[in-house]
C-alpha cells in the first residue's frame, strides 16, 4: 500500500493554487471581451429584426394603399368601416321616492 508523501501533496496543492490564479486571471481578460462580443452580437440580431420588421410594414402599407386605391375607383366613394362592437341593451332606471 503506498502512503502519500508531503512532497506529492505540496506539489498538488501548488498546482490547484497556480490553476486558480491562471483561471483567475484569464477570466478577468477573457470575460469582458467575451461580453463585449456577445452585445455586439445582440445589438446585430436586434438591428435585423428592426429592418425586417420595418420592410414588412411598408409592403402592408404599400399593399393596404393598393387596396384603397381600388376600391375607391370601383365603388365611387371611400367606404367607412362601421362598428360591428355589440355593446348590450339599454336599460332606463327609475327614481324611487322615498316619502311614500
């Protein structure tokens, strides 16, 4: 059976110690450009989303313009969308008197 000797164990620990600070010391330079790059990243997807959403407005624009357009020449006159909201009946309440 073989027994552990301080010289192995001192070697170990300085080991785990220079690992330590060698991570330690690697995220501090590492990790902030990592950071950087991945908001450089974010902002890019945002920036891309924002333009395909803006292309797509303007074609539904372009497309309900179109729409207008022809129905106006088809009908004479522009058509006004009517509320097709039920609200519910309407109910007339009464004062009661109360000295009788």
């Amino acid at each position: 059976m073989d027994t552990a000797s301080f010289g192995g164990f001192l070697r170990t620990l300085i080991i785990i110690v220079l690992c330590y600070y060698a991570f330690k010391f690697a995220m501090r330079y590492l990790f902030p450009l990592f950071v950087v790059k991945m908001a450089k990243k974010m902002e890019r997807n945002f920036q891309q989303q924002a333009q395909d959403f803006y292309q797509q407005q303007q074609q539904n624009n372009s497309n309900n313009q179109e729409r207008n357009f022809h129905q106006t020449n088809t009908t004479g006159k522009e058509q006004v969308p009517r509320s097709t909201k039920i609200v519910g009946e309407y109910i007339d309440f009464e004062e009661i008197d109360k000295n009788n």
